[in-house]
C-alpha cells in the first residue's frame, strides 16, 4: 500500500514538473486565467502565422473581462536548422500592478505547428535548436 501511494505521489510530482515546463508564464503571484491566455495566444498567432515573422512586428492585446493587457513582439528570428523566434511578451495584469516580460523562443516544425523551445532542444526531426 505505502509503496503504490509512493509511486503515485512520484507520478503526480513528475506531471507537475512537466506541465510548469511547458508554460513559460507560470510563477508565484503572477496568473493568467483562461481568458487571458486565449486573448495573448491570438496575437501571438497573428504574429506567427500570418505570412513570414519579422523583427520588431509586435500586436497588442486586451482582455475587457479582467483588465489584463499587453504587447506581443518579435525580436529575433532565425533560420538555421529550422525556423525560430524569440517572442518578447509584456503583460499587464491588474494586480500585481507591475509589467512583466517573458521571452519565449519558439520553433515551426516541419508540420507547420510552432513549439516553445530552449537553446539546445532537440526537435523530433532531430535538430538541434541554437
């Protein structure tokens, strides 16, 4: 019995630390609720997706519901192996009053869809990201 609960804590430990991965913007006092990402998630798209990223394209975005704001910009793009973009996103929530600034590298695989990365990540076509 203690050795299942054991293993099930690790597996509940190991998820955790998975998903706090995947989200750049997790972090202690600062919250996005759903709405917020869904609206930042638009302009990044816009950004992303309609035609070739360039450097210094920014979009703002605006949630009326929670009074959270912002400003998506590319900052850096680069093509070796595989296309890369260095998003700068600057949020304004409510409370806490103060801006914050993430900067989020992301990758088009060759299937067209865009994969937050580190430097030195491997894509699953093998890559290596610089």
């Amino acid at each position: 019995m203690r050795l299942a609960l054991g293993l099930m804590v690790s597996v509940v430990l190991v998820a955790s630390a998975a998903l706090a991965q995947i989200s750049p913007f997790r972090g202690s006092q600062f919250v996005l609720v759903e709405s917020d990402r869904l609206e930042m998630s638009k302009a990044v798209s816009s950004l992303l997706n309609d035609g070739t990223p360039e450097e210094g394209a920014m979009v703002e975005w605006s949630n009326e519901e929670t009074g959270s704001s912002g400003t998506v910009s590319i900052a850096r793009v680069t093509t070796d192996p595989v296309l890369c973009v260095n998003v700068i996103h600057k949020i304004h929530l409510r409370r806490p009053a103060d801006d914050r600034l993430f900067d989020v590298r992301s990758c088009r695989l060759k299937t067209g869809e865009w994969k937050i990365v580190a430097p030195g990540s491997r894509l699953p076509s093998g890559e290596i990201i610089r």
